[in-house]
C-alpha cells in the first residue's frame, strides 16, 4: 500500500494524488473527440484532477493549466494564457518561433524572460484581445503534440467578468465556443473547463443559452467509492504511525462521514489523531473519531470550508432568491428532506404567494447544480448532498 500523507489545503499532486483511475480513463476517452466540462463542489479533487492531467499527461499529448477564478475581463483571460505559456519551458522554442506575434503586444504585460526571448508586455491586449487570443491558439497548432488547455473556475471566471460587463461575458462564451467549433483548431486542441459552481446559473444570470457550452462534454467528479476510501484511510493512518487499524474503525471513519469526500477523510483522520494523542492513548477508539467529526472536522475546520456554501448564495444568487434558498435550506437540514410539494409549499410562503412555477423549478436547479442538494425519487424529494453540509448547517445556521 502507498505511503501517502494527509494533504489539507493544498492539491494533491506526486505520491499524495489518490486513485481516480476511473475519473482519468473516462476524461482521456472523452478528449479523443471532445472539450470536457468537469464539475465538482469544491474539495472533491477536481483541481488534483486536473493538475494530473498535466502532470502524467498520455503521449502525444501536453496539458497546460490556467486558474482564472480571479479574472474579470476578457482581456486578462488571454493575458493570464500568454504568461502561462511563456513561463512553460517545454515552449521555449515554439515561443522563439513566435517571436514576431509577441512583438506585436509590446508594451502590453509586464516584462517576461525567456531562453533566449524577451517579451515586454506592460497592459492587456485590450480592445483586440479576440484578435489577440485567437492568434494565439492558432499559433499552438504548430507543435508537434495535441494540446490540452485546462481552464479552473471557469463559471466563477464569467460571473466576475459578468459583474463589470455583460456583454463581455457573452462574447467570451461564444468566442470560446467558435474556438472549439473551428475543425482546424480542434485536430490538435482540447479545452477542459472546470467549476465549482453550477454554469447553468450563471449563464441564466448572463442571459446566455445552454448552446455556448452544449458541445462540452460534461464529467462529474465523485466521491471515493466505500473500497477505495478505505484504503485512503487505512493509508493516511498507517502513514501516521498507527499499525492497528481494525475494519470496525475503517468503518466508523466512513459512517461518520457518510459521503467519502477526499478533503473531509483528512481532515477526519487528522482530527481523530490529534484526539488520541490528547488522550495519551496509542490505538483510535469510535468515540475519539465523533469527537474529532464534532469539535475538529464541523467546528474548526467546518467554517472555513462551509462559510463558502453560505456567502455564495448572497454573492451569486438575487438577493430575494438567495433569503428563500437559505430559508428552504434550513428547512430541509432540520427534517433531513422534502418533498418538492412540500418545498413549494414553503416557498409561496416566503415569497408571500407572489413566487412562480418557474422561479422555483429554477431555484431547485440551482441549488442542485450548485452542490447544496439532490433530488430522489425523481427529484420528487430533496435532501442536503452531503451529510457534512447538513450537519454544519443545522450547527450554526438553522437558528
């Protein structure tokens, strides 16, 4: 079994990058013939994920990733690619042969050093950044090997750009979309978005249709299956020093967590650890593994990483919308589901009977695309997705 250690913050990348065999194989398959949009909430592993791609990529192939969360225009998103590019020392001499292209945005980004290249870039490529980045990509045809672009948050990247102009937002959508669509680009390259947060939501709040991204193949990140979050746990715990790891102790780590999510498994089994060792004891106990998911893993731990749940629903949602979100939220952690009757029912009676079919069928969609919820039976009833977001909602927000 590896020797792995438990990694909370950072992604997980070398030795410490934990199966997702299945994950690999089907994103690989769909970029034979297809972008991919790959979804997750957040901590599930998708920018591990991601990263292994470019870390381990097939042959034939070279990845390139670009975290975008934090752009806001156009303009910036193709800066954020020309930097990524030109500090990657595989495109030292493909950037020498781009010489001439790269002139051409003199004194446009800050100054960049290159093997033997130096490119002075100092503003963005603005008003031309359309002209600019298409250039671009047209020019990555040239190398010898197929070309993945992994673009991270990318649905955040659209709200933020949406936030100062609309319009913007719209043209990068279809700018994008035309750049996957051209059969000449897509011989050798491949996109792969990735978000963790529901796009549906934000291209309603943009006003675009589902068409800008409909030729993206969708992936969903999962859980760990109850096998493979064994082993993880089995070899956080041995990496930690601790030999005797009984199956009933395996098995309180995932009734405690219910969901076997990578991030809240380390921090479970770091917080269990942590308890043993304040108890001067040399064996994990249940009773230590509650303590550590209570007073480690919800409370230390939980609002640093769940806050982020319920400041988006202001950030992200209207403000009318997002006060009905959290009052059906709170309904449902309080009772463990709803029907969707019964979800209706209570939101004409936050909406004061002025609510419609239609902005509640949509509020659901949100919520289930955003991670917060699924639907059973048909999306006839509805429950939290995780128990761990249940768990911390009802601690300090169900009042």
């Amino acid at each position: 079994m590896s020797r792995i250690h438990g990694v909370i913050g950072p992604t997980a990348r070398g030795v410490e990058f934990w199966d997702r065999e299945r994950e690999i194989g089907q994103i690989w398959k769909a970029l034979e013939t297809s972008s991919i949009l790959l979804t997750a909430p957040r901590r599930f592993g998708k920018t591990s994920l991601m990263l292994r791609l470019m870390d381990q990529p097939q042959d034939g192939w070279w990845a390139f990733f670009f975290e975008v969360e934090a752009v806001d225009r156009p303009e910036a998103f193709i800066t954020e690619i020309i930097r990524t590019l030109l500090r990657d020392q595989r495109l030292d001499r493909w950037a020498r042969q781009s010489k001439k292209f790269f002139g051409k945005l003199a004194n446009r980004i800050e100054e960049i050093e290159l093997a033997g290249t130096r490119v002075s870039l100092r503003e963005q490529p603005a008003p031309h950044w359309q002209e600019t980045g298409r250039e671009l990509i047209e020019r990555l045809r040239g190398l010898e090997t197929k070309i993945i672009l992994i673009i991270d948050e990318f649905p955040l990247m659209l709200e933020r750009i949406h936030k100062k102009d609309n319009l913007a937002a719209h043209e990068l959508l279809s700018w994008l979309r035309s750049l996957r669509q051209n059969p000449d680009l897509h011989e050798k390259i491949r996109w792969v978005m990735g978000g963790s947060i529901g796009i549906e939501h934000v291209l309603r709040r943009i006003g675009a249709g589902i068409k800008e991204i409909n030729d993206l193949e969708r992936i969903h990140v999962r859980e760990f299956s109850q096998d493979s979050a064994r082993e993880f746990i089995q070899a956080l715990l041995r990496s930690a020093g601790v030999q005797r790891i009984s199956r009933e102790i395996l098995d309180k780590f995932l009734e405690v967590i219910d969901i076997p999510i990578p991030y809240f498994i380390q921090i479970l089994v770091c917080e269990s650890l942590n308890e043993m060792k304040l108890q001067n004891k040399r064996t994990l106990s249940k009773e230590m593994i509650e303590q550590a998911y209570e007073n480690g893993l919800l409370d230390l731990y939980g609002r640093r990483y769940f806050e982020h749940y319920y400041k988006r629903l202001r950030d992200y949602y209207d403000p009318e919308m997002a006060d009905t979100a959290k009052a059906l939220l709170t309904e449902i952690a309080r009772r463990g589901s709803l029907t969707k009757r019964e979800l209706w029912t209570k939101f004409q009676a936050h909406m004061k009977g002025q609510g419609d079919a239609d902005t509640f069928s949509h509020l659901l969609s949100d919520l289930e695309n955003d991670f917060y919820l699924v639907g059973d039976h048909g999306r006839q009833r509805f429950r939290f997705a995780t128990k761990v977001l249940r768990d911390w909602w009802l601690r300090h927000h169900a009042l």
